[in-house]
C-alpha cells in the first residue's frame, strides 16, 4: 500500500468517525451543526497540512532527481567524450 493511500484513508475515516460520533451524540441540532463545522474545518486542515507536506517532499525529491540526471548525463558525456578521442 502507498503512504497516499494510507494517509488518504486515515483522513477519510478521520472524518467519517468524527462526523459518526457527533451525529450519534445527544445534542440538539444547532450544537450538533456547530460540532460538524468545526470537525469538517480541522480534517480540511489536517488534509491541507497533509497536502502541503507531500507537495513539498514531491519537489524536494523531483529536484534531487533532476540534478542526478544532470550528473549522469554530464558522466555519460565524458565517457562518450573520451571514446572519441581515443
């Protein structure tokens, strides 16, 4: 299993228990209106902080593989290079 997958399926149970319990408690129906706002604004932040989290180790690596890349090319290039001459 992906760590996406992993973590999209640990907010999504998040939210569907939250959303369960708050539903299920004895409260009226303003309280329990408030109660839901305030959980669906806390998952949305976890899953905005989650988002950003992955968007910015996706880059990180994305960089770090674009920079191999360029090594490797400039090593195949010598290589190339020195047949040549030789």
């Amino acid at each position: 299993m992906s760590a996406g997958k992993f973590i999209a399926g640990f907010v999504v149970g998040g939210i569907v228990g939250a959303v369960a319990g708050i539903l299920l408690a004895p409260q009226s129906g303003e309280e329990t209106r408030e109660k839901i706002k305030e959980s669906s604004q806390k998952a949305y932040d976890k899953a905005s902080s989650v988002v950003r989290e992955i968007q910015e180790k996706a880059e990180s690596i994305s960089s770090d593989m674009a920079k191999k890349g360029e090594e490797l090319v400039s090593k195949i290039q010598g290589m190339i290079d020195k047949q040549k001459e030789a």
